[in-house]
C-alpha cells in the first residue's frame, strides 16, 4: 500500500477584529512580519554565548548545521530565522529568553519543526531548537518518566517499551512529544489512556521574561488549566513529567481494507455503527481511512483505504468486522504488531512519505461527532472533480481519524483549556501542490470547500471545530479554543499576566499579532 497515514492517518481586544479578517491562510502569511532588525549571528555568539553552557551553540545561515537546523515539515509559511540557538542543557534556556529580551530581540521555540500552522510564517528572530535535550529517564517506583523538551515520538515509545511500559503519544513517528501535548495530543492510547496533556505531571516550563517555574496541579495552577490546551502561547517547557503504563497489550491486530467508490455509503454507514458516536471499546485503538489517489486500483477515482487497530487477537476482533468484509472490499492486508510497531501500520514511520520534509502543504481539518453519510459522498465526488481538473494534486489525502475515545472523555471538559473531547473523528485534508505548480490556490478553495462541507454535514447545532494542531491558520479562536465565553476570557487574563508583551506570539496565537 502507498504511504498514506499519520494524521493518523495516520494537532487584547483587537483578536476577534483580527481573527475574522484571516479568511485564508495565505492571507495571514502575507501579512507584514514584525520588525527584527538584522542580526547577525557573531553579535549573538560574542553577547549571549560566554553565558551558555559548553554544549551550548549559535549559528546563523553560513553554519554547514544551518540546513538541518532550519528544515521544516511545513514550507507553506516558514518562520523567519536569523539565528539558531541550541541550548545545552534545560538551564541555558532562560538565560538565551533573557538575553533576547534586553535587545529586543523575538524568540521561537521549535522542536520537530511539524507545526502545520501558517502563523508560524509571521516569525523572524532567534529559533531556540531544543532538539538536542532529549533525555527520557523512568521512575518505576512513581510510575512516571521525566522527559527533556526535545522528546521525539518515536524514541518516547522505543525507550519505554524496552522497559516495560507505554504512555499517550502522537501516531507518528517524526513529530515532538510537546508540541502535541500542549495542544492536547491525540494517538492510538487515547481510548484507555486520554489524551497526551490528560497524562501529564507537572512541566518546567520558561516564561515569557525569562524566569523558570514548575508548572503543576499545585504550582501554578492557573497555568496548568491553560497549557493543556493552549499551552504554545504561554511558555517554553524545557521537561516535564508524565505517566507511563505496564504494557498490558503485547500485539495489536490490523486489518487494512480498500474500498472504491462504489462502497462510500454502506463503508460510512457501517463505521457509523462502529464508532457509534464515541462509544467504540477501548480496546479499539481506532479506524482510520483516506481517500487518495491509487493508480493501480482507478486512474479516474479515489481510492478509499481504511486500517483497523485492534489491542487483541484476530479473533476477538473478528465480530466487529464482518460486516466491512461484507462491504466486497477490493483487498484486505492484516497482521500483527507490538505497540513500537503501529507507526509503520500507519505508514507514518521515521522513513515514511509522511514523515518527508520540506513539502508544501495546504490544509484543512474538522472535527465531527458522526460521519454524514451524503456529505461523504459529496467529499468523494468533489475529491474525482478536483484531481480530475489538476491531476499534479492527485497525492491529496482526506485524512478520517477515528480513535476509541472512552478515556478523553474522562476528563472534565472545564479542567483543561482543550475545549474539543466531544470530538470523537478527527478530519485532515492535505494537498501538496508541486513547487512552482501555481496550484496553492486551487488547492485552499478545495480546502475550504471540504471544510464547509465537513461542517455543513454537522448540522446547524454544532460549530465548527479545529484541533489547534492541525489548524491551517486561518480559522477562529472560538473554533480552536472553544466557543464557551469564559474560555477565551480567561485566557486572555492569562496571556495579560504571564505574557503581556506577547512573547508566544506565532502559534495559532490567543493574541494575534498586529498587522
Ligand atoms: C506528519 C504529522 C503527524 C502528526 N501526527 C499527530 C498525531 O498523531 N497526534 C497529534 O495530536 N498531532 C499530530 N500532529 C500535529 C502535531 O501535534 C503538531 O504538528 C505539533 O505542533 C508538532 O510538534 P513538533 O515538535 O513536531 O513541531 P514544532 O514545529 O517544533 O513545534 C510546534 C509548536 O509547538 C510549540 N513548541 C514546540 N516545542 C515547545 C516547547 N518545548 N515549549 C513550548 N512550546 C513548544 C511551538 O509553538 C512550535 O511552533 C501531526 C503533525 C504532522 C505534520
Ligand atoms: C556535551 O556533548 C558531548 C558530545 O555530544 C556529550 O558527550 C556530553 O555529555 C555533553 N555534556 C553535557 C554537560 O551535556
Ligand atoms: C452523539 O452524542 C451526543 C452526546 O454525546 C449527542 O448530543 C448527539 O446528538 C449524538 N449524535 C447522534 C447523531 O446520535
Ligand atoms: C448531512 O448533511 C446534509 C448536507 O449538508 C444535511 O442536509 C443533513 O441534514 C445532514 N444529516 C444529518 C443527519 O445531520
Ligand atoms: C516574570 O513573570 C512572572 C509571572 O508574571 C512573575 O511572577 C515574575 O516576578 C517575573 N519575573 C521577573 C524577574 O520580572
């Protein structure tokens, strides 16, 4: 099967002017980036490097470490870099946010460089990679483990799993362990487990002026609610503690599926039954499709995939489905892995197309309690229709991502900022149009088109919905921070207080910039 997963597939008074003027996110990216005035990275080396750590480094464009340094998933709207700094150790963090403030100078912390958001583009100043603090150590007593800011997903579950335990991660191999969890972080654990930020202790946590706190149930409690949620507007976490688990499940059970066009409605009406509106079992880990271009099956069509996940055998798994073996699917791949394996299933491996860097990718993403089966089948014909018109789109996928969700919605809706647990699918659509193919256009209209149709299926009852992971850049705060007045009130009072001067500026900000 072709690379198709991960998404699983595999997230102040000016805001609301300002957040209904960002109809696209192109729009947003071309708006003027804040001034920074030229930096050249020997003034940075002679002024901030004699207070870091020996392991610490500063470099700017000319270093051969510069191209590593700065690549990115995303190239839609890239952050403007003038200088990278890496610290050495979690201490030379508030020095590099001090110094950065005494010459008004802007800061971005970045991770795996995964952020899909076209607010990130409105950056230039110094990138803090954290990268290089990548310690995981396990507490077997506290049953928790202590893991540095630059914890990658795919070494949080293999130095785990070597030891005995899982914990809530991301599905895909290439992403951060922080970057998902302060938005939430959904992957294949959250059916038993709840979400990555429901798993967490207490972070160490940077502030906007330079002073290191920890950041817990007790210290800081404010804090706590909000970066659980909104957590990339309000500090840099350089560790932070949270539970693990005794694997109890040594093999998971998949089954992939392809179907064709033909099987869009009685497939929806069955995953329907499946889900049944958030109550799949746990043991679940989820159902998760796309429709994407298979040349081997139709040159003219979508092709329609779909993997089961299953925390047991086959035959447990069996009952729940035969009737998708019903449907006549035009093949049927199964197998079974241990939990370090599931990426690959997802095909959103290390070495996977998912996981391939430097692409553009124009975005779009929903959140649904049930599919709307009319609704799918206009995605489908609407999906023929666009490849059919711009056949150098046909990698498009319409990424559906069904996780068990009984452990999210354990959690108290008002205890964290995730506004989202009634979420129970998570939508993503993501075309890369070609370089110089003049298609970004053609490939947002698309996007939008698919959005409204996502939301238009819901009914007029709901809102829309955006993982604030998986935003493109374009949507409103309400959509991603909820649409409850107190929340983004209360956020805003946060943001006053903790960041007045609107240091965490560039991801899917609470407090967008000025234009
Ligand atoms: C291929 C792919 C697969 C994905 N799969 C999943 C998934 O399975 N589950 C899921 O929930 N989401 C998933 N996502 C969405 C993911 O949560 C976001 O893209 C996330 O922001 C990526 O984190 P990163 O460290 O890789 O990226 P980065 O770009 O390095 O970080 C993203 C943002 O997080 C903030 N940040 C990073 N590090 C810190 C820190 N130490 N302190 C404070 N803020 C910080 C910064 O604002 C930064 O812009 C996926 C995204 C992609 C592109
Ligand atoms: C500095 O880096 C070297 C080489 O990567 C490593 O062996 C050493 O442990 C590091 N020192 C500290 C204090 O982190
Ligand atoms: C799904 O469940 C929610 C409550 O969790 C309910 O409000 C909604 O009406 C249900 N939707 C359908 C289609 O049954
Ligand atoms: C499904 O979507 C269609 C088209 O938007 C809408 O008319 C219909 O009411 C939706 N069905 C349900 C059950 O919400
Ligand atoms: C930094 O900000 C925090 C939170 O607003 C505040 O408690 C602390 O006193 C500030 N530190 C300095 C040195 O100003």
């Amino acid at each position: 099967m072709p690379s198709l997963y991960c998404f699983v597939a595999l997230g102040i008074t000016l805001t609301q002017a300002l957040a209904a003027a960002y109809t696209n996110p192109k729009d947003y990216a071309q708006m003027p980036v804040p001034r920074q005035s030229p930096l050249p990275s020997e003034s940075v080396q002679q002024g901030l490097g004699p207070s870091l750590s020996k392991n610490a480094s500063i470099f700017g464009p000319d270093d051969s470490r510069w191209p590593d340094a700065t690549e990115r998933y995303q190239d839609f709207a890239v952050p403007q870099v003038q200088v990278v700094v890496q610290p050495g150790v979690e201490d030379d963090i508030p020095t590099i946010v001090k110094y950065a403030n005494e010459h008004g100078i802007n800061f971005f912390v970045v991770n795996r460089g995964h952020s899909l958001t076209s607010t990130v583009g409105r950056f230039n100043g110094i990138q803090i990679d954290v990268r290089s603090l990548t310690d995981i150590s396990i507490n077997k007593d506290a049953m928790t483990a202590k893991l540095q800011a630059g914890a990658r997903n795919y070494e949080t579950i293999d130095v785990l799993w070597k030891e005995g335990y899982v914990t809530t991660t991301g599905s895909c191999s290439c992403v951060g362990m922080v970057g998902p969890a302060l938005g939430g972080g959904h992957g294949v654990q959250q059916g038993v487990h709840g979400l990555i930020a429901d798993n967490l202790i207490g972070l160490n946590v940077v502030l906007a002026n330079g002073t290191a706190i920890t950041v817990s149930e007790t210290s800081y409690p404010d804090l706590w609610w909000a970066m659980r949620g909104a957590g990339h507007n309000f500090g840099i976490v350089t560790s932070f503690d949270m539970k693990i688990y005794p694997v109890t499940v040594p093999s998971y059970y998949y089954r992939n599926y392809v179907f064709t066009g033909k099987h869009v409605e009685p497939l929806f009406e069955e995953l329907n039954k499946f889900h049944a509106n958030g109550s799949l079992s746990p043991t679940w880990g989820g159902a998760f499709g796309v429709y994407t271009m298979e040349p081997s099956v139709s040159t003219t069509e979508a092709t329609i995939f779909w993997t089961f996940i299953y925390g047991g055998s086959k035959e447990d798994a069996a009952a729940d489905l035969s009737s998708f073996d019903a449907l006549g699917p035009v093949a049927v791949d199964e197998g079974d892995v241990p939990f370090t394996s599931i990426s690959d299933i997802l095909i959103s491996g290390l070495e996977s197309d998912l996981c391939a860097p430097s692409k553009v990718h124009i975005t779009g993403t929903a959140g649904l309690q049930v599919y709307n089966v009319t609704v799918q089948r206009q995605l489908y014909d609407l999906y023929n229709k666009k490849v059919s018109k711009e056949p150098l789109l046909s990698g498009t996928k319409l990424v559906h991502e069904g996780y068990a969700v009984e452990g999210v919605l354990r959690g108290k809706p008002e205890g964290s900022a995730f506004p989202l647990r009634d979420d129970n699918l998570l939508m993503y659509f993501d075309a890369m149009p070609p370089p110089n193919s003049g298609l970004e256009d053609f490939a947002f209209q698309w996007a939008r088109e698919t959005e409204d149709l996502w939301n238009a299926g819901e009914g007029e009852w709901r809102k829309p919905t955006t993982y604030v992971n998986y935003a493109a850049g374009h949507e409103s705060l309400e959509s991603m921070y909820g649409y409850e007045p107190w929340r983004l009130e209360k956020l805003r009072a946060l943001k006053a207080q903790y960041d007045p001067l609107n240091k965490f500026a560039y991801y899917n900000p609470i407090v967008p910039l000025e234009s």
